[in-house]
C-alpha cells in the first residue's frame, strides 16, 4: 500500500521509507530542518537559570515526583524526567530532553504542513524552519529546565494533532486512539495546550478541506469528547479546589477587550522582528551554518523550482497559521499577568511558522515561474537566519542574566562549610546577596544536595510553599496542605539544637557559630543553638557535580 507520505508531488518531495531517491532526499530534508534548528540551539547553555524553580525541578525529578498539585497539574514534570537520568553528574540530562522536545515539534509542524499542502514543497519547509528557529523574543525558552514541561507539553499537543489529521486522511483507529491518549497527556501536564487541542484542532480540519476522507463528524466528535474531558479534568479543581496558583498567582481577566489587546500584543511580539533590524549575531558562523542547512533541506525536496502556486490555496492556509498561533495562545490569554513574550511564543510556534510558509509563497507567488521558488526559499533562508540571530541573542542575555554561577557559587560554600549533617537538620541562609529570592529554591537545592538529610531556609525571602515561624524552642516549617502528601512534605519542627546557619556576604558563605540575634528572632532561655555538632565530616557529597567546579 502507498504511503500518504508520499503523495505525488513535485520530484523529491515523498518521504516515504523505502520510496527509492525519493525517500531519500525527503530523509534528507528532514535531516536538514533538524541541523537548521541545532546550528542555533546547540549555543543554549542548561546553566540559564532564572533562580526560582529550577532547583525545585531537579529535587523533585531526582525523587520521580511529576506533578505539581498546587497547580493541578499530575503530569507537569513527566517531560523532566528523562533529564533526571544524567543526575547527579551533570544537568545535561534536562538540555538534551528538552532540545529534543523543541526539534520533534518543529518536525512534527512540518508534517503538519504537508498533509496540508502535499504539492507545495516551499511552504512545508518554510513552515517547518520557522517553526524551529523563529521564536524572536521569548527567553524563557532558552531555560531548559524550566521550560521542559511546556515544551514536552507543546509535542505531545502536536504529536496528538497529527495523529487526527491522519485519521482524517483515512488512517486506522490505533492512530486516532493514540492522538486522544496524547491530548490527555498534552492537557493534564499543561492546561494551556487546551487552545491547540480544541481551537487548532478546528483549525487543522477545515484546512484540511477536500483532502479529508472521513465524514466531519466521525472525525470531530470523538476528538471534541476528548478536549472536553481533559478541559472539565483540568477546569474542576480550579472551580471546586480551593487556591491555585492559576487563579491566584496568574489571575484572570475574560473581557473580550482585554483578551483581543493581548492577541494583538502577542502578534506583534511574535511577527514585528521580521522587519526590524536583527541581533549583531545576524554576523555568526552559526546564522551561516543554519541558512545553510536550510538551503540543502530545500534543494534536497526539490522546493526552489516545485509548487503549485494557487494563491486562494496559498492565502487559506496563510490564515489557517494566523488562527493556529491564536490557538497557542488560547488558554493564556485569559490571564493579564502573561502580558509579555515570555512563555508564550513557543506555542504559537506551529501556527506562526505555517503563516510564515505561506506568506512566503503568497509573495513569490507574484514572480514568473522559474524565481518563484528562488524568492520563497530566499524568504525563508532570511526567517531562519534572523530567527537564529534571535536565538544567538536571547543566550547572551542569559549569560550576563543567569543566577546559575551566584547560587551554585553560594552552595559550593555551603559544602565546603557543612560537608555533610545528620539526619532532620535545617540549614538557615542568612541570604545577603539576595541569590534566593524564594526560600523554596533554597530548601530545594539544599534537600538534594544533602539527600534528604537537611531542608533549606531564606528568612525574609518569599514563603511560596513553605512559610515557616520561629518560636522560644525552635523553627516550625508548614508546607501547603496540597503538597504535603504529594511531596512527601509533612510539618517539620527543628529545635534550635538542630538548626545550622550559614551567612552569604561579599560573596563568601560561612558557618554563623553564635546565633544571629538580631536579625533572626531570639531563642527562648531554655534552647541552645550548637552547629557544629550537627555537622558530619566527609570527604565529599556525592550530588555536588551539578554546582560546577570551584
């Protein structure tokens, strides 16, 4: 049996396995959308630290935990875990799960483009490269940690879409079964893949038109069965619950004003770089590397001469990319605190990049045949070498900005002070360089380094998750209620006895051997503050290869 994959088209464009040069040049071109997306992400260093939950994601992945009940989210840290695997060498483990997760999508939006335009080689691989590369200002998908579980979410949202317009297409039910599991697994991670899920859905469908062999309905309503079941799975603890961060942390704001200025922000966002100016890096080896690998990807599809060049067709689908970007951001746009680029341009990806593809050949369109595919392709080699530049300048940033070296500076002289503790110690950082802004970064990357043994406490730093009271005999920790069965994080007291405090000042940390008096409360006449007791020798811990040599 043909495979859909290999609709005919223009010469080199089947990418079936086993269709003679035409799969092979097709495995090529898919080989040079993935060095297009590598020749720039491959400078993303794993050291982007924002200084919040990173130390969080490592603590919590090392023990197989993956959700984040305070957020109803069951599966958030499902994508982390593969990167748990390099610990407690290294952190690369989360680099290369997360780079992964960003290559995989992008593909999967170029497959997407061909089962929309099977005779428009140009504007797949346009669609494909820009969903790989064009993500101008958003930074925090320069965090791999951090960003793992949108990412992951993202694929599996993609993988889920692909897998019903298969099914459209005339597929089997094992394909449409699985698109379903992984919309479940897409929403229960993140809710903010429910846009894609039910609005891109949609989208996808009526894009997909006449090439539809399946009657709309038996293609619609399980799918829309499905997105209901993940939204009612996700919307009824919001409602019913108690707090979320969601509607406490993110707020929450439907007015149709409201909603439609944040659109029209994020489109701005999203498509106004492409005619300002670009980064410095524009100039990089690595720019040329990428244009480069999409040139060979193009030419090996046979895109520069190939096309049909229906511009009603060309202009459908330039629309079909506008709603699919809205779609990413569906969810997200309720909430006024995501006012900003951040978090968000990674979902609209897909969308962005089939608008991109088509635009670009909308505009060649205009050309005598033989330089339409020059133009498109010249179009694209631009978005990919911007897009690049882009990428090569959000990791500057990060290296003036990432809090990795301050914090991992900090704890190396944490160890160095305290090799090792006995067991129920707490470890209180009088923080004066401000390197914890949140004592739960703290307590985390404490708990890991120590396995357990020892917690972490910022007075006077943000208590999300774990406020804790000083009292006459001691330091009393009370998690959050969702957490603590989640997360193994009973109410925890320590008597002062059992209490270690180190100072960070100047760039330095030390053991504090007298209780610090002010600017910590008093202990009570009975209590007797001694670390040094608590403090065990060793050699090394075993988990300090994450804080980098020093």
């Amino acid at each position: 049996m043909t495979s859909p994959d290999a609709t005919p088209g223009p010469a080199g464009f089947g990418i079936a396995p086993g269709d003679g040069e035409r799969g092979s040049a097709g495995r090529r071109a898919w080989l040079g959308l993935a060095a297009t997306f590598f020749a720039g992400f491959s400078a993303v260093s794993v050291r982007n630290f924002g200084g919040w939950d990173e130390w969080l994601i490592v603590s919590l992945t090392s023990k197989g935990i993956t959700s984040f009940p305070y957020a109803h989210r069951p599966l958030a840290l499902a994508w982390a875990l593969p990167g748990a695997l390099g610990l407690p060498a290294t952190l690369s483990g989360y680099w290369i799960a997360h780079v992964a997760y960003l290559c995989l999508a992008g593909l999967v939006a170029f497959a997407l483009a061909r089962e929309l335009a099977p005779h428009e080689p140009m504007l797949t691989l346009v669609c494909g490269a820009a969903a790989l590369t064009w993500v101008p200002l958003d930074p925090h998908r320069l965090n791999p940690l951090n960003n793992l579980m949108y990412s992951g979410a993202t694929l599996a949202a993609l993988c889920g879409l692909y897998c019903l317009v298969l099914w459209a297409r005339g597929r089997g039910r094992l394909v449409l079964g699985a698109g379903m599991v992984l919309a479940l697994l897409a929403a229960r991670s993140y809710e903010g893949t429910l846009g894609l899920l039910g609005g891109g859905s949609l989208v996808l469908l009526v894009a997909l038109g006449r090439e539809s062999k399946r009657p709309a309905w038996t293609v619609a309503l399980p799918w829309a069965l499905t997105v209901a079941l993940a939204a009612a799975l996700a919307a009824v603890p919001l409602v019913l619950g108690g707090p979320s961060y969601q509607v406490s942390g993110l707020g929450w704001d439907a007015s149709p004003g409201g909603v439609a200025t944040r659109l029209l922000a994020q489109l701005r966002w999203h498509l106004a770089p492409l005619v300002s100016a670009p980064p410095p890096d524009i100039l990089s080896w690595r720019v040329l590397l990428a244009a480069g690998a999409f040139a060979v990807a193009s030419s090996s599809a046979g895109a520069w001469s190939g096309g049909r060049w229906e511009r009603r067709r060309l202009l459908s689908l330039a629309l079909a990319g506008l709603a699919l970007a809205a779609c990413g951001w569906g969810v997200m746009l309720l909430s006024p605190a995501l006012s900003g680029p951040e978090r968000m341009q990674g979902f609209s990806a897909p969308g962005v990049g089939l608008l991109l593809g088509s635009g670009a050949c909308l505009a060649a369109s205009a050309l005598p045949g033989r330089f339409r595919g020059i133009a498109a392709g010249v179009i694209g080699a631009w978005i990919v070498a911007a897009g690049t530049a882009h990428t090569l300048h959000l990791q500057h940033r990060w290296d003036a900005e990432s809090v990795y070296e301050q914090q991992a500076r900090l704890l190396r002289g944490l160890v160095r002070s305290v090799p090792d503790v006995k067991e129920q110690t707490l470890i209180v950082l009088l923080d004066e360089e401000g390197a914890f802004p949140a004592g739960f970064t703290f307590r985390h990357a404490v708990e890991f380094l120590y396995s357990g043994r020892a917690v972490g406490m910022v007075p006077g730093s943000h208590d999300f998750l774990y406020p804790s009271r000083f009292s006459e005999d001691g330091v009393t920790s009370e998690p959050w209620p969702v957490i603590r069965q989640a997360w193994d994080e009973p109410v925890r007291r320590f008597r002062y006895g059992e209490t270690v405090v180190v100072r960070s000042r100047a760039g330095t940390l030390g053991l504090v051997d007298r209780w610090p008096s002010p600017p910590l409360p008093s202990p009570g006449a009975q209590s007797e503050y001694a670390p040094r007791p608590r403090i065990v020798p060793r050699a090394a811990l075993s988990r300090t290869g994450l804080l980098g040599p020093g």
